[in-house]
C-alpha cells in the first residue's frame, strides 16, 4: 500500500481526521491530504511539536496529541517516520492514535515491498505435467 | 401550594443539570498537550503551565495550516 492509499484508508475508517501528512524526520512529504504549502506547513509544525515537547523531557516521544478548543492536533513518530493529523475538537483520542498509528504501518510496508520487487524477479511459473492419458 | 413546590423543585433540577454540563463541556474543552513516550509513559501540560505556552501556539499554528485551503 503506497502513502496516498493508507491516507485515503484514513480518512475514509476516521472521520475524525480533518487533515493528515506523512512525512520523515527530514520533512519530506510522502504524501498528504492537503495539497501544496498547506502539507509542508503541517508537517513543519509537527516535527516543531515534536521537537521542543523531546526538549522538555527525557525519552523518545512516541506520540503527542494538543488540544485547543478548535481542534487537536496528533503527532505519531516510528523511527524516521512521521504522520501528523487534525481533528475538530474533543476528538476519540485512543481511536485517532489507533487509526494514524495503522495508517504510518501500512505505507511503510510499501517501501519494502518495492525494495523486495525491485530487486527480486518474479519466478516463472512452471507449466503443468501433462498427464498421459494413453497409460 | 404543591403546584409552587413542583415548580421550584423542577427550576432548582434544571440549575444544577446546567452547571453540570457546563462544568463538563468547560473542562473537555480545556486546552492541554498530551506527550506518550517510547517507555509506555504519558504526561500532560495543561494550560497556563510553561510547557504547554510553549507548545499550544504550535498546535494552533499546525491547525491554522491545514485549515487553510
């Protein structure tokens, strides 16, 4: 499953998700439901949000979710790879986490299905044994 | 009589089933950051603390862009 087929899954099983992004920790997009500078700016305020809460405390941060009276915003972070979602306000946090958390698993199976297919030539199939019906 | 009673008790359920609900729509709709770290731990920064001045006007910044269109 490529990026932009785990963000319509997304938004299609959640219909909390106003807007999602993935991204790596470099900020290059993977793909977005947000078209153009609208997906960068996201992605540029989530890996902020994930950088000054890491300065505030010790640990990898897995996960962060704000919420203002407008909205949340959800940050989920698996090694270099991020997604970044919005929602209206009092959002199902568990569900939400759930949902982005698939959502970032099933495009990261991509890169390793096309690694694996790039590199491996399909096996040709080996032609029935005829079976001789004289016998 | 009975009629005034009925009418006060009825008033008197109707102020604390508001202040509830508005107490309960005031604290969902309070303003926080929830961080989950790698080790299973969570903490939260309400409002008002340093930790989240510093990361709600991100937040709103992050929802402010994807809201644009």
């Amino acid at each position: 499953m490529d990026a932009a087929q785990a963000l319509a899954d997304l938004t299609e099983i959640s219909s909390q998700v106003e807007a999602a992004v993935l991204f790596d920790e470099a900020g290059e997009i993977a793909g977005s439901t947000l078209a153009g500078e609208g997906a960068a700016a996201l992605a540029r305020a989530a890996e902020k949000l994930l950088e000054r809460a890491s300065a505030l405390g010790a640990g990898d941060i897995a996960q962060v979710e704000a919420s203002t009276p407008d909205g949340s915003v959800f940050v989920v972070s698996e090694g270099r790879r991020r997604i970044a979602a919005t929602t209206g306000p009092d959002p199902t946090t568990g569900l939400v986490f759930y949902d982005l958390k698939s959502a970032l698993r099933d495009s990261a199976t991509v890169s390793d299905t096309e690694t694996v297919s790039d590199t491996v030539k399909p096996r040709r199939k080996r032609a029935p044994k005829k079976v001789d019906d004289a016998a | 009589m009975r009629r005034k009673a009925l009418g006060l008790f009825g008033f008197a359920s109707g102020l604390f089933a508001g202040s509830v609900l508005y107490r309960r729509t005031v604290a969902r709709r309070r303003q926080r950051v929830d961080v989950y770290f790698g080790d299973g731990s969570m903490i939260t920064y309400d409002d008002g603390t340093p930790e989240a001045d510093a990361l709600l006007p991100i937040a709103r910044d992050a929802l402010a862009a994807a809201r644009r269109r």
